[in-house]
C-alpha cells in the first residue's frame, strides 16, 4: 500500500499519468471501419486472411458475439467512444439539420485520459470520423481529413478531391507510427481505419474482380499494415505495457439480406469483430456471452483503475475476460434513416426509414414503427443468418423483446434541432463523395402521424402522447400511421 502511494504521489508530482494504481500502460485503440467479423480468420474465415488479427486474438480475448449500437460510422463510434447508447450520447444521424454532433458535455475515454495525464492522439483515415461530428475533444493531436471545399459552376454547390477525404490503411499507419515514435509517455492512440468501405483506394497490385473479392482483399491489406503497429510496440519494448482493443464500428451486406452496403440492422450489420489483449491480465481465449461495444469504455477504464461515471447503461468488461460469470446482457441499436438526409437508401429500401433492435444472444427483434407488421424477430441461437422471422410465430418473444425496447426509449419521433453549421451541405457533398447515397439535402416529407401504442397487443389501444399503458404500466412504443 506504501509503494502503492508513493507511485502515485510521485506521478503527481512529476506532472506524469496518475491512472490509480501501480502501472499506468498505454492504450491503443484500433477501429476497423465497415469490417464484418466473419471475414476475419480469427472469426472463421478461411485462407488466413488476418494473420496479425488472429495472432492478437490468440494472446488475448476474443468476444464472439459484441453488436454495435448502429450500422452508420460516426453514430457508431461515438458509441465506443463515450459508453453510451445512441438515444444517451446524442449522435444519431450522418447528416441533417440536427443530431450529427456529440455534444461537449459528453465525456469521452480521450477527455477522461487525457484529464489523467495520457498523451491522447488519433489517426484517421476518413472524414466520417472527423471533428465535424463532434469526435475531437480530449485529443491532443487530431490528425483528421478536413476538406477544402470551392464552389461549383453553379455558386452553391461545392466540389473537391474525392481523395483527399480518405486514407488507404499504408498512410494511415505511417501517421500513427509517427506519433509512437515521437512520445514516450504513456499514449492513448486511436487509430480508424477505412479500407473495406469502398473501392476508392485499392490494395496495391489488386487483381480483384467484383465488389465482394475486393473487400476480402482490402481486409487482408489492412491486416498487414496494423501488424507494423504491432511489431513497432514489439520493438520498442512497449507491447507489454500496452492494452490493445480492436473493434469495428459496423459491418456491410455484401448482398446478405438483399442489400451490399449498411443502414440496416441484420448480424452481417451491427454483429462486429472484437479483440482485446491487456498485459499481466489473465485472459479467456473466448467470451460466447452477447456483449456491446458501449461496453468498451467502462472496461478501459476498469483496466486503468479508472472510475467510469454512475448511471451508465454500459458494463466492464472485466469479470468476463477473465473468466468469471456474469448476468446476460441485453443489446440495443437503431437506425434513424427517415430523419438523416443521407440516407438515399430508403428510396430503394422504404421499410427500413426508422429501425430500432433490442437482442439477447438467443433472440433478436428489429423492430419497423412504419410497418409492425414487416418486423422481424429471429432465434439466433438456431438461425444465425436470419432466414426465419417468426414475428408472427412467437408473440412471446416479440412481447419481451418489445418491452424492453419500449423501456430503454430509444425513438427518435420529430425532426433534430438545427445547429449553426454553415459547414453542414458541404459535408453532404464530402459523404456522397465518400460513397454514401446523397440525399435531397431537405429530408423527406414529414406527413406522418405518431400514436403510442402498448407493447401487449391485448391494451393496444392507442394514445396522443408517449407515456405508459394505463391498463399495465408498459412503456408505450410509437407506432406511424399514414393518413
């Protein structure tokens, strides 16, 4: 207990990490953008694909079963980032009058650690991560894709280098090698990368043909370069007082469910690999149990002997990594597409405009406002691809799992709030540059009716006004009805 003190009085005094206890390691944290975790061999996929993934997983944990809070970038890493829900940290959309930012008052692992004296960076290889969302704060060095917008011919609209928005996983690394090279302080580094989200920069030598071979291909090409992470931390000696986290934000389609990009909800969406290695903890090789990436934050954090503040809906990670039983949890995640003015995709797709999903590991609801009737409920433990929909087969599945999703209160109803952004159209532009569908820049046409109905089908009668059933005390969930 004496040196315990002294450690910590004398990282005090020196200005260094006080991260409350005897070690304080470095934290670097890798966010694969639009990666599926069945393309990585770890995961199953076969022909070694990610040699220096797997070799991560093998030293450490991998979890088989963790689902993002969202299908769209900048939503889904707020998430990991700040250990809240998407309805809790506010970022909801990618781009619309309101709701693309968090909020300054939001605290995330970069205010936290840098507060705790860490050397905080991040390296970025997209502009769907930048500071435009609200992503910078607690950053020491920023290293993002900001654009240089002119006007087009016709002196509204603005153009730019398709290129300059993003990174190929080569550049990215050598930026973030950078930064490891210059400190030698404890660091807390995040490093995105982008290559599988589209063929805009290719692998060098690529001989793919077709959309899926490339991605396949671009996975593998990303695998290399974060392994010249890894071997810098190897020889420098400072892979062993380095926690490792590699997470993707959200997977893709690749024609699964009909669709080849993301915005839905289904496993090849929101199911996301998830690796951690922390030295000197004695680790389980895999964790079956349904986990979250909002778990990510409390569990650094318990890592560091950090405290991660009351009332969150996110839990460490701890207990299972090494090996102790915990309580099932339960995940959520949703997809505001009708309110986020990028999102094209619904002209083609009009079912999925608002999606909201509340899962255990065995049972899985995505749930339609617009269209209950199109929702769908799977048993995962006995349908993994989500083939079946028993909706209509299994009320007392779509029941608990309703209740649940009507409890936690995720809904999204009305039009965000604007913000004073006069950089907002310009990253419209910037998005569909990227590869996302542009939308209309007005939204669609809110003629919708909202009634609040209760989960059971027996007290269904509907109400003006969010509350709870009269008959029961549910939560009500909100239903759309066309005029």
């Amino acid at each position: 207990m004496i040196l315990r003190t002294s450690l910590l009085l004398s990282f005090l005094l020196a200005g260094a990490v006080a991260c409350g206890g005897e070690t304080c390691p470095s934290v670097l944290l890798l966010t694969l953008d639009t990666t599926r975790a069945d393309y990585l061999g770890c995961y199953g996929r076969p022909g070694n694909p990610t040699p220096e993934l797997d070799a991560l997983a093998e030293a450490g944990t991998r979890f088989d079963l963790a689902i993002s809070s969202a299908s769209v970038t900048p939503v889904a890493h707020a998430t990991i980032l700040t250990g809240l829900l998407n309805h809790e940290h506010g970022l909801r959309v990618l781009t619309a009058p309101g709701g693309y930012r968090l909020p300054r008052t939001v605290p995330t692992l970069a205010t936290i650690l840098r507060e705790a004296g860490y050397r905080t960076a991040a390296v970025h290889s997209a502009f769907p991560v930048s500071s435009f969302f609200g992503l910078e704060r607690g950053f020491e060095v920023f290293d993002e894709l900001r654009a240089t917008f002119e006007a087009g011919e016709d002196g509204v609209h603005v153009e730019w280098d398709v290129k300059s928005f993003q990174r190929r996983s080569d550049e990215t690394s050598d930026r973030a090698l950078a930064f490891l090279e210059e400190t030698d302080e404890p660091f807390f580094l995040w490093v995105h990368y982008w290559d599988p989200h589209d063929n805009q920069k290719k692998p060098p030598s690529s001989t793919a043909r077709g959309y899926v071979e490339l991605y396949e291909e671009e996975v593998r090409y990303m695998d290399g370069q974060i392994g010249r992470l890894f071997r810098h931390l190897e020889d420098a000696g400072r892979w062993e007082s380095t926690i490792v986290v590699v997470v993707a934000d959200h997977g893709q389609g690749l024609g699964d469910h009909g669709w080849a990009g993301h915005r839905t909800l289904h496993q090849e969406q929101i199911r996301v690999p998830l690796l951690l290695r922390a030295p000197g903890l004695r680790q389980v090789p895999v964790v079956r149990d349904l986990v979250r990436t909002q778990d990510l934050f409390p569990t650094l954090l318990d890592l560091l002997g950090l405290e991660a503040s009351a009332g969150r809906t996110s839990d460490s990670l701890r207990d299972l990594i090494e090996g102790r039983a915990e309580a099932p949890r339960m995940a959520f995640a949703d997809q505001i597409n009708w309110f986020d003015q990028n999102a094209k995709m619904i002209e083609e797709r009009p079912t999925d405009d608002f999606l909201y999903c509340a899962m255990d590991a065995e049972w899985k609801l995505i749930w339609r406002p617009t269209n209950p009737h199109l929702s769908e409920l799977y048993h995962l433990s006995e349908d993994q691809k989500e083939q079946h929909n028993l909706v209509a087969e299994r009320p007392d599945q779509l029941l608990r799992l309703l209740t649940e999703l009507a409890r936690e209160a995720p809904w999204v109803t009305a039009p965000f709030e604007p913000i004073a952004d006069p950089n907002r159209d310009a990253a419209l532009d910037a998005l569909s540059a990227l590869g996302y569908a542009e939308g209309s820049g007005e939204g669609p046409a809110l003629d919708l009716t909202w009634i609040w109905v209760c989960p059971n089908p027996e007290h269904a009668e509907g109400s003006a006004q969010e509350g709870t059933c009269a008959r029961c005390g549910t939560a009500t969930v909100p239903v759309m009805r066309r005029p």
